[in-house]
C-alpha cells in the first residue's frame, strides 16, 4: 500500500489487487480475521500494522450521507411488518418523496442490503431512491437478532447465523409488504447490493409480478429457474470481481437461451463493492454511471 497524504481518501488504486481480493474474501466470510491478519502481514511495512490496513479497508460509515435524514424532499421512517415464513417481525427504513401526485403515484422499490444488515450506506441508497421520487425501502434481516449492530464484524457474524432460507423469506415478505402498501402506482422494482444482488435474482425467480430488477455484483440464480423470470433486469458487475463474475457466462446464457429482456454492465477497472461510497472500493465515476442507469431502468418499467 503507497504511503498517502491524510487529507486524500483512498482508492483502490492505492492498494494492491491481490489485498483487495484477500479483503474481499474476509468480508464474504471465506477467511476468518485472523487468516486475513496474518496474510495481510506481507503489506506491512514502515510501521503499517495488518489490523491498520483491514481497518483502512473497511467501511468508514461517516462518509455514507449524500441524501441527508431531514432532505425537504423526502419523508423517512422506521416501520415493522411481520414475515411469518421468515424469522418474526422485521423491522425496516421506508422513505417517501413529499411531493407526490395523487393522479400519478410513484412506484416502489425493495432494496436489499449486503451480507452484514441495514448499515447507514444502504440506509443513504434508501433515501437516494426516495429522492429520485420512489417509495424506497430498505429491510433489516438482522431484526430477529436486535437489528444492525452498529458495526460490520458483528453485522456480518449475525447474519451467518441466522437460517438462510428464513432470512430470504424476510426479504420476501417485504417485497409483499410494499406490493400491499397504499399510495403507490402497485408496480415493485428491486435492487441489492452483494448479498442483496443474489435476492433480487431470487425474487425475480419466486415472483413474476416484480416488474424490474437491479442486482449489484449479486450471485446468479440457477440455470434451470431463469425460465421462470419475467421482471427485465439491469445486472451490474465489477470487472475485477473474480468470484461472481464467475457465475456470468452461464447466467448470461440462461438469459438469452431463454429470451429475457436484460442489460448487462461490467464496469471496467473496478473491484466487488464498487458503489459502496464509505470503503477504498468506491469507485465514484462507475457508480454514479451504475445508479443513473438504475434509476433510469426503474423509471422506464415501473412507470404507471
């Protein structure tokens, strides 16, 4: 890692790809801490520790507010709905635009956080959302277990353990939540980050009525259910992105074998986790250029 002026934020590019790929393998739960620790040793040098470099890699979430709480434009609130085939109560951020046209009401979109709860990043793409004039919601899977703990370690260990197909379930009942709510146009989009990708794939599959879906360098669904995808999806993938980009090929040949409407954008250059603005991944041309395309396609297919 380049020494750096304290007053620059890291980039990727200030780190070695290999250390980038080692953190992204910790932040999945591949490897343990103390396997990163001891791996990441190689990078310390003049005076640099390892646990100095994971915690310059890892999330600074005082960086994740480019649409403030109190924004005029929008409306945003703690509320509760019940996931009876998941793990209880869930407790989850909904955001409203102010300003909306009884005649033309917007549309809404479910929006799944990474594999470590509702953090104040996906919290902040909750408001964007509702900025961009939908009624945006972001669920918190770890709610059964006391909600986002306040910190990423803790958030991603919580979230192991909880039963993966009643977690999923959670995310279910929430897309069905919003399909319930009043006040909007009755046409649900989804988008997710990381682990959230790989359920909007999976909503996209168990619900036909989704009417559009935007999954960030997500796991692909299989083969055999991509028949059952009716909703167009947007899929966002980073070009360094070694693991998800994996499952690509085969995905991408399911769509087309399968005549689904997609569009698909590998941004080059780029690491796994691109579009999340508080750790050295961000990369700010590529996700402004990924959320503009975001919004667009949610504009263009849940239009009422």
């Amino acid at each position: 890692m380049d020494e750096q002026p304290a007053t620059r934020r890291l980039s990727a590019r200030d780190f070695d790809q290999d250390l980038l790929d080692l953190y992204d393998y910790y932040a999945h739960g591949k490897i343990s801490k103390r396997e990163f620790l001891d791996r990441a040793g190689k990078w310390a040098i003049g005076g640099l520790t390892a646990l100095a470099i994971l915690d310059t890699l890892s999330p600074n979430y005082a960086l994740a507010q480019q649409v403030e709480e109190d924004d005029p434009d929008i409306r945003g609130e703690d509320i509760t709905y019940a996931s009876p085939n998941g793990t209880g109560d869930i407790t989850a951020y909904l955001v409203r635009p102010t300003a909306i046209d009884p005649d033309n009401p917007p549309a809404a979109v479910l929006v799944v956080h990474e594999n470590r709860g509702l953090n104040p990043y996906i919290r902040d793409v909750v408001r964007r959302l509702g900025k961009a004039g939908f009624v945006a919601m972001g669920p918190d899977g770890l709610s059964s277990l006391g909600g986002y703990p306040g910190n990423d370690d803790e958030g991603r260990t919580m979230q192991r353990s909880l039963d993966q197909e009643a977690l999923l379930n959670d995310f279910f009942a929430g897309f069905e939540y919003l399909q319930a709510l009043e006040g909007t146009n009755g046409k649900i989009g989804a988008t997710g980050f990381c682990y959230g990708g790989g359920v909007v794939s999976k909503l996209a599959v168990a619900y036909p009525e989704l009417a559009a879906g935007v999954p960030f360098y997500g796991s692909a669904p299989d083969s055999d259910q991509v028949a059952l995808i009716k909703a167009p999806l947007m899929i966002q993938l980073a070009a360094l992105d070694q693991r998800i980009n994996a499952m690509w090929p085969e995905f991408q040949k399911a769509l087309e074998e399968n005549d689904k409407r997609y569009e698909a954008y590998i941004y080059p250059g780029v690491n796994h986790g691109f579009h999340n603005d508080t750790t050295p991944r961000y990369d700010a041309e590529a996700a402004t250029l990924a959320e503009t395309r975001m919004i667009a396609w949610f504009r263009t297919y849940l239009a009422g």
